[in-house]
C-alpha cells in the first residue's frame, strides 16, 4: 500500500492518486483497528508463548531470556533434541511444568490434568490444567503442521487443515470456559481455513494489542503466525518479546481471570 501513493507521487499524475484512493479504504477498513493502541493496566495472568526453533544454536540462552520475561505461564513449541535443556533451564523460576512430545509448559502455579491432544499422526498439541490463585485455567499449546510446496501440485495446507479441525473440536469438547490457546498455527488468523480454531476464541492481540505486531521470520517479520487466544478470560495487552535465537518473535498477553 505505501508503494501505490509513492508511485503516483512520482510520476505526478491526479489519476495514479485517484485510483489509489479505493485500494486505501478498503485496507483501513480491513486492517484499521488493528493499528490502534489498545493496550490496557491490570490483568492476573501474563502468558508468553515461543517457537524455540528445533534448530536454535542456543537453546539454553533463549531459555533464560524467556524465563527473566515475567511470564506466568510459559509455553513453548519445537523443542527438540534441546528438550532437557529446556526443561533445566527455567526449572528456578518455575517450580511446575509439563512436556508431552516437542512441547512444554512452564508455571508459577500448579499444572495438573495434562495430556497430548490428538490432532495430527505425530504430537502436535497438549492441554493442561493451570491452578491459578482465581482459579483453574485450561491452557492448549499447539502447532500445527506447516504449509508444504510440491513442484507437482504446488502449495498445500491439507495437514494443517486438518489438525486445526481436531484442534477445533477439542477447543469445543472443552469444560471449562475459562481457556486459552497458545502455540504457532503456521497461518494468520484471517485464513479461512483455521476457523475452527480461530472463531470459537478471541484474539488477545486483536483486542489489546497495538499494531501488527509479527512474528515470522524474526529477521524479518511479514506475518503473525504465533497467536495467544482466548475464551471467558479478558485480554488486558499483548506484545511480541525481543527476538531469541529462533527463526520465530516470542509473543505475550496479560489477561484478567
């Protein structure tokens, strides 16, 4: 959008501007609100949640820039052979955690009732109980399967489609109202195809965060595919952290119980 006004500057033509004007409003109409500041004081549960990178050359570093983040509830997704890394790492400032598969969970409170939910051949998500001092909270931490290209039949989301509708229907199966989604989807939330996901639960970034805030690649970010949504709790701000040694930003949202 930015290249269309500077185009018809350049060259100076009323008509180049004029056909810019439409484009313009449909993009503010679209994408306006987000670039609002919508972050607010208060909360009872700060949550951070990163793709550590399987093949991060400093696991143990990331780690303990994610556990001086004053996070709550850490989640993180990929780790990989630097699993035990991992899980030493922060073990000081969190006393209770979890790990099913390449993901883990890292607490203040006590963690009960966790299992690996079924939604693709492989673990691809878990779900675990946070005890919190207002109360217990339903935490999923998920990833789905990435897009993949074939020189034959080109782009495909099959895999991640379909784990996002297993994802889908645990997130509806789910007792407790009071719940949050975090994990990498591998997709933005305008994409369709991750409905299931993304419209049973709310955004903590659309609703209390301030601009686009993008997370991949952390060189250079054009999409926000690291998410943190919620249901019967309250977004009170969400931010993306410095970048680690992952190839994705670690996001963040404090929300009120």
């Amino acid at each position: 959008m930015p290249l269309l006004p500077l185009c018809a500057l350049v060259r100076r033509s009323a008509t180049a501007v004029v056909a810019v004007v439409p484009p313009a409003l449909i993009w503010c109409s679209l994408f306006g609100w987000t670039l609002l500041d919508k972050r607010a004081d208060g909360g009872d549960l700060t949550v951070v949640a990163h793709n550590v990178d399987e093949h991060n050359p400093h696991p143990v570093r990331t780690a303990r820039a994610l556990a001086a983040s004053g996070a709550d509830v850490l989640a993180l997704e990929e780790l990989g052979a630097a699993t035990a890394e991992y899980e030493r790492t922060p073990a000081g400032t969190y006393p209770y955690h979890t790990v099913r598969g390449t993901f883990g969970l890292w607490s203040r409170y006590p963690v009960g009732a966790s299992r690996t939910v079924d939604i693709a051949p492989w673990p691809r998500a878990l779900r675990a109980v946070v005890r919190t001092p207002k109360g217990p909270v339903t935490v999923f931490v998920a990833h789905l399967p990435s897009v993949r290209f074939s020189p034959i039949s080109g782009f495909t989301a099959a895999a991640r489609d379909a784990a996002a509708h297993r994802l889908g229907a645990a997130l509806r199966a789910e007792p407790r109202e009071r719940t949050v989604l975090v994990g990498d989807f591998n997709g933005t939330l305008d994409d369709r195809a991750l409905s299931a996901v993304t419209s049973p639960l709310r955004s903590a970034q659309s609703e209390a965060g301030a601009g686009f805030r993008l997370t991949w690649p952390a060189s250079f970010p054009v999409a926000r595919i690291g998410h943190i949504l919620v249901r019967g709790v309250d977004p009170r701000s969400s931010w993306t952290l410095p970048a680690t040694d992952s190839d994705h930003l670690p996001v963040a949202a404090r929300l009120k119980l």
